[in-house]
C-alpha cells in the first residue's frame, strides 16, 4: 500500500485499511507462486 500513494498516502488511512479488511472475505492472486495481488469484499446492501 505504500506504493500507491494516489490512494494511501496517510499513515493513518494505511492502519484504517488494514484493520477494516480482517474483517472481509479475502482472494489473493499469484504469479508464479509468488502472491502479486488481492481483493477483500464487503457488501453494501441499501
């Protein structure tokens, strides 16, 4: 998340995102075994 400063710049939005995903159901993806990506789901329901 570092490296996407666009979207994650703060330290705090960082820590925010991190304990807000262990929460959600998580799908990593890999290249060569070697993890490259990963998608955590929450659904808005209104």
């Amino acid at each position: 998340m570092k490296g996407l400063t666009e979207w994650f710049e703060a330290p705090e939005g960082i820590i925010a995102c991190a304990k807000a995903v262990r929460s959600m159901p998580m799908f990593a993806a890999s290249l060569n075994g070697r993890a490259n990506g990963f998608i955590a789901l929450s659904a808005h329901i209104h």
